[in-house]
C-alpha cells in the first residue's frame, strides 16, 4: 500500500552514463514533482506535472528529462551524467488544490555518478 | 521572492529535554502555506504539518506543537520531553498562492539529535 514509490532506490553509474528514475503514486493524486536533495542536504525543485503538463521547470541542465505518461507516473531521464549529478532525487504528488495541496514524497533515489 | 530560513544548523539534547525548532519565512503574499517535514536517518521525507497563513491558531500533536506568529514570520516547532527515534532533520517550508506554481521552498534543515 505504498503511497508513493520511486525505483531504484540507489543508482549507482559512470559518468556519462544516461540513466532513469521511475516514480508512481497510487493516491489519485493529479501533480507530481521531482525534487534534488544535495550533500548538504539543501532540498530544491526541479519540476512539477499536472496532469501530464509540465507547470514547473526549473533552471534544471537540459540533460534532465521528466516524462509523464499518466497522473500516476513521472519518469526522470538523466542524459550524460556528470559527477555533479550525484545527490538523492525525491518524487512528491500532491493533489492541486490551495486547501489540500500537501505534498507526500517518495522514498527517494539516491544516485552516486562515478 | 519567497525565502525560509531554519538559523539552527545543528541541536543535540539530552532525552525527555523540550526541544524548539526555529523557522523564519519571507514572502509577499497576504495568502501562503507553511509544512513541515521530518528526515529520519532511513531518509525518507514524512509531512508533519501543514498550515494556512489564515490559520494563527496553534497546533499541538502528541509532544509535537507549532506555533504560528505572522507578526515575526515565524512556524516554530516544538518537541516535548523529547525521544531518541525524534533524531532526523527537521524542515520547514513554504508555498505562497503564486499562480499555478505549486512549489515548496524548503529551509536548509535543523538537525536534531536526542541522545539518550
């Protein structure tokens, strides 16, 4: 009965390398975002989909590509990874409503580019 | 632009000590939502709160209570008599009304260690 889950939950790659994360939602929810947590852990968005629109894209290296297929799903495609790259990606879905906006996060991802 | 500041990088007590977790926020909006989050070790990011800018009434949880002051800015946490399994990083954030922007502006964190 997981609410939001994001697979895998480490990544380990050469530089280089393209990569994906998945993440799905089983809350009905109809947003979904990727957020980049770094060593500090400064946590800081990426994107948002509502859906499947792109709403938020942040100032994010055109190498990073979200994709939703369905409200339930929100892919990130990591193009020619760099070591800068490395950090934990957390999925988030809330449901777009100003009283009931809560977002819930995944697990997270974490990714080591070597 | 919308800024939240947690001035307490790192706080370590003693078990069943209160503990009270700072959070300054700045925005523009008359309209805006406070969260706040808690990061165990194991790494996950569990919602704890959320609270509305119209909303100054004060929440208590279990040991858990915020107190909301929109004169200083401020969505205090506070912890009482405090366990070791409530060592994890503590976040505050804000959503403002902007638009169709939905986005979390976090703080940096507050550590928090509960030695027993």
């Amino acid at each position: 009965d997981t609410a939001v889950s994001q697979t895998p939950k480490y990544l380990v790659t050469q530089m280089g390398n393209d990569k994906s994360i998945k993440c799905e939602q089983n809350l009905g929810h109809d947003t979904m975002y990727w957020y980049k947590q770094d060593s500090k852990k400064f946590l800081k968005i990426m994107f948002s989909y509502n859906n499947k629109e792109l709403i938020i894209n942040e100032t994010v290296p055109n190498r990073f590509s979200p994709k939703s297929p369905d409200k339930a799903h929100l892919n990130l495609h990591i193009n020619s990874l760099e070591l800068g790259d490395s950090a934990v990606y957390f999925c988030a879905s809330s449901h777009r409503s100003a009283s009931t906006d809560t977002q819930y996060f995944g697990p997270g991802t974490r990714l080591t580019v070597l | 632009a919308q800024k939240v500041t947690q001035a307490q990088t790192e706080i370590s007590v003693v078990e069943k000590e209160d503990v009270t977790l700072d959070c300054v926020y700045e925005t523009r909006d008359t309209t805006y939502y406070l969260f706040w989050y808690k990061q165990p070790p194991s790494g996950e990011l569990v919602f704890l709160i959320r609270r509305n800018s119209f909303d100054e009434q004060n929440e208590i949880s279990g040991r858990y209570s915020w107190n909301f002051q929109k004169s200083t800015s401020s969505f205090n946490f506070t912890i009482t008599a405090s366990q070791v399994v409530d060592s994890a990083v503590y976040f505050c954030a804000l959503r403002d009304s902007g638009g169709s922007n939905y986005k979390l502006t976090f703080g940096k964190g507050t550590l928090l260690t509960v030695n027993p």
